[in-house]
C-alpha cells in the first residue's frame, strides 16, 4: 500500500472519532492548500469540507483576521508577518502533539524567530524558497554569478524587479553586500537602485506577467522566486534560476491556527495533511516551492527543481531569511521606493 493510501487510511480512522466539520482556509489563491487533488483526498478521508477564501497581500491577511473573528480556521501566514498577528492575539499556540507529521519538520524551520514567541510555536512550518534572479537561456550561454547582471550594460531596458518596497530595498542590500535585516547603509542602498531604475524595461506584480514578459523577449534577467521559477520551467519557459554569489532572500510561509477558530481539531487535521510527505511528493510535481519537511525533501527524485537547487547546500549557505519587521521599517522603505520611482 503507498504512503497516501496508508495516511488516507489513518486519517478516516481518526475521522471516525471526530465530528465532521466545515474547515474555513485563508491563503494566496493556487498556494497548496487548493490543490483538488488533496482537498479531495481530505475531505473523501476525513469527511470534513474544505471552504478557501483568498487575500491578495500579508496586510490583507491581517485585516481580515481583525475584522472576521471565529470564519477561519486555517491561515497562511509568512514568518515575517507572524509575530505582528501574534501580538495582536489572533492566533493560538499550535499544540505540536496533534500533528503526525510535525517530528519530520526541519528543526532549522521550526525554531524560525518568527513562528516562535513567548515560548510557544504559532506557524507550523509548511514552504520556503527564494528570492533571486532567474534568466532567459536564449541571452545568457552560460549563467550569470553575480547579481551586478541585473546592473550590466549590456541588458539595460531588459531587466525587472517587482514592484515591492520592501522586496526591492532587500535586493539593493545584498547588492550593496548588506544584512537584507539589518540595513547599515540605507543611503547606499538607494542609489544603488536609483542606478538601475533607467535599466528597468517595466516591474513585474505577478507570476504571469513575469511568464508572458519573459516569453515575450521583454526580459533577458529579472527577478523572481524559485517556486515561480520551477513552475515556468515545467511549463516550459527556457530560464534558469540563479542564485548569485551575493546571496538570496529566503522566506518561510506558516500554517496557523486563529485563536478565535472554532474547529481547532479539524484545523490540525487539516494542517497535518499539508505536511504529509504524500501531499508534498505530488505537489512537488506541479512546481511547489521548498518543503519543511526533511522527509518529504529526501524523498523528491534527484531532477526534482526543488531538489537540485534548494537542496544544495552551496545554495543555501548564501540565502539570508526574513525576519520581523517593524511598520516603521516598512513605512521608510516604502517612502524610499515611491521616492525612486517617482523620480524616473
């Protein structure tokens, strides 16, 4: 019998002893948690249903937690974000007991600052990648190692940041040799980047426009994250995903639990099988972003994207995580980055 036929089989034993419910879930729309093919398999298992409402940014997230207290049970919160709903009292500690699974959680993952406070764990530890530079095969016969390609020349009016404040300032921090958590130099950060605005052909927002301007020959090296990346190379988008000598930006996405959800045992049900390896092995196949599961990133083929490049260690030697930052933090590189573009 396969592993997802024995956790199908776990999971309706247990179903058997628990109430159905219906199960509320808060996420980016098309991260995971959708998948047919795991909803399905859940609620098929546990006789529990599964009901998705989207937001469209981490401050949404948060207003919709303040502002719907007790509609949801499941929320993806990214590790930055955590500590900020956590003060707020919006989310209850995970009681790691109830997940199966949780013991094959990287411990690098699970002792992440942001998911951590006050002695308990408020996000299980669920997908991480990477922002970095990805670049298009046609320009580039041999890949690039340094993030200065994005400043070269020779691509002026072909490259691409996202139109992100905080993302953009953390790229001119490891362009600038810099802590992306600790900025030292905030001045140098800004004209580093007001020297690449006049290379810039048009900032990206979205995974597809990023595909359609790639495609396109709009962009020769712009960029990106790795789970993106694996996703447009399946499709097959002729890129390659770098990681440069500078560095990369990581981030850890949580799976947490509302104080306020009153179905807090269907919730961890929920959360286990998100975390299942058997989950993760299909997933994987449809270009998902790193897992937290050390059991379910030894078992990927070797030709796995996630595999081949999040698994190196070369690779992730160079990443610096994100951690909790302050409105303040944010409000000052927002006013950096409107100031930048608005010079243009």
């Amino acid at each position: 019998m396969n592993r997802l036929l024995l956790t199908t089989a776990t999971f309706a034993l247990v179903a058997s002893a628990l109430q159905a419910a219906e199960i509320r879930v808060l996420n980016w729309q098309g991260y995971g948690t959708d998948q047919d093919f795991a909803v399905q398999a859940f609620e098929k298992a546990t006789g529990h249903t599964v009901v998705h409402e989207y937001f469209n940014s981490e401050q949404e997230t948060l207003t919709k937690l303040r502002t719907n207290p007790g509609a949801y049970d499941v929320v993806l919160i990214n590790s930055s974000f955590t500590p900020q709903i956590v003060a707020e009292g919006l989310l209850a500690p995970i009681d790691t007991s109830k997940l199966a699974n949780f013991d094959d959680l990287d411990a690098a993952f699970v002792n992440n600052q942001g998911l951590n406070g006050d002695g308990n764990l408020y996000g299980v530890p669920w997908a991480w990648g990477l922002t970095s530079i990805a670049v298009s095969n046609s320009d580039f016969d041999t890949s690039p190692t340094t993030i200065e390609v994005l400043w070269d020349p020779a691509w002026a009016g072909r490259v691409s940041i996202r139109d992100d404040a905080v993302e953009a300032v953390q790229i001119g921090a490891l362009a600038t040799g810099q802590d992306i958590n600790d900025i030292g130099d905030l001045e140098a950060v800004r004209a580093k980047l007001a020297a690449l605005m006049p290379s810039i052909s048009t900032y990206w927002g979205s995974e597809n426009d990023w595909n359609q301007f790639m495609a396109s020959g709009e962009f020769a090296a712009a960029t990106y994250w790795s789970g993106s990346a694996s996703r447009s190379i399946s499709k097959g988008l002729d890129i390659t995903f770098v990681v440069p000598d500078e560095g990369a930006i990581g981030w850890l996405d949580g799976l947490s639990i509302p104080e306020a959800s009153t179905q807090k045992d269907a919730a961890y049900a929920f959360i286990d099988w998100m975390i299942d390896p058997a989950f993760y092995a299909v997933w994987d196949k449809d270009g998902a972003p790193g897992t937290a599961n050390s059991a379910a990133a030894a078992a990927l083929p070797n030709d796995s994207f996630n595999k081949a490049v999040l698994g190196d260690p070369a690779v992730t030697a160079k990443v610096q995580f994100m951690q909790p930052m302050s409105d303040e933090t944010r409000e000052e590189y927002l006013k950096l980055w409107q100031d930048l573009k608005a010079a243009q």
